[in-house]
C-alpha cells in the first residue's frame, strides 16, 4: 500500500525556500503522522518544486490527504504558509519498495517491455501505448558497463538522472499548460 503523499508548488514560495522549508512542512505534517519529508536529488541546488511526505501506514497518509484536502481522499490543494499547494497520492518510488526491494534490471539482452512473458523466438521491440507511456513512473535505461570505463558508466548514468529529474519537473511544472507542447 502506498505509504507516500506528493507535495507540489514548492516553487510558488517567494521567499526561495527560506519559509517553506524542509522543518516547516514536517512541522506542519508531522501531527498528522508525517515521518520524513523528501525532496528530489537536485544537483543545481535550486529550491525544488515538491517532495515527498512520508507516513508509517497507508492509513497516516490516507487521513492526512483527507484533513489536508477538505476530505478528499483524491487529494487538493492544501495552503501552508500562505502558499497553495497540491497534495496528492505519490506514484512511485517508497510505495512501489514498501513491501521489499526494487525489481532487478532487465537481463543483458532483453527486448520488449520488461516483465511480460516472451517467446525466445520472438525478438520484435515492444512498446508501450501512448497512455501506458503517461501512467509509467519507471525508467529503465540498460548500460553495457562491460563495454565501457567505470568513469564512462557512471558519467552516463548520471546524465540519465538528470536528465529524467528536469524532464519530470518540467512536466509538473507545466501540469495543466495548453500552451507547453
């Protein structure tokens, strides 16, 4: 079960973060059951524009989403600090590793989407539906590490990282923008 709510409009603090920081929002989440407030890995140092909230149990962030949204168990907008905010369910991350580690990554070699059921002699690409695609939160990026340097490797996954971390800001902060292709 999904133990992890999703803060977004960080961004909106005039202040830079200096007022809705990482104390104020677990002060103001904590009696509600919070246990840690998690912001992106953000290697520009910017403030960021949500996080994490975390709570022990399904239920903790189940009643926090409902106080926080007017009893709205979908989520809304929640005003901390006198910043609007959306809060809603995460959707990925902790709750996808609550119940134990991550999937291992696709075997060297895989073709298709990973997890389905392949015949060997079928060696076709696969790919994900349009509204697949809009409801993944996975990544999964295959470096044949055997290949190339340790240097390369690791200079090429955080490119990835990065590169999927502004992707995924960039859509949230034009969540909603007609205008933003």
């Amino acid at each position: 079960m999904n133990k992890s709510l999703f803060l977004h409009g960080l961004h909106k603090d005039t202040s830079g973060g200096r007022n809705l920081n990482q104390a104020t929002i677990m002060n103001t989440f904590r009696p509600m059951g919070c246990i840690q407030v998690r912001y992106p890995a953000n290697p520009s140092h910017s403030h960021p524009s949500y996080c994490f909230l975390d709570f022990s149990t399904h239920e903790e962030a189940n009643r926090c989403l409902e106080q926080s949204c007017g009893g709205s168990a979908a989520g809304g907008n929640v005003e901390v600090m006198d910043v609007v905010l959306t809060m809603k369910w995460s959707s990925g991350g902790r709750r996808m590793c609550a119940s134990g580690p991550p999937p291992p990554p696709p075997p060297p070699g895989h073709v298709g989407i990973y997890g389905q059921q392949q015949h060997p002699s079928k060696r076709t690409k696969a790919r994900m539906t349009e509204q697949e695609a809009a409801d993944s939160s996975s990544l999964f990026v295959h470096l044949n590490a055997l290949s190339m340097s340790t240097d390369l490797c690791s200079r090429g996954i955080q490119h990835v990282g990065n590169l999927a971390q502004k992707m995924l800001e960039d859509a949230i902060n034009n969540d909603g923008d007609e205008s933003t292709p």
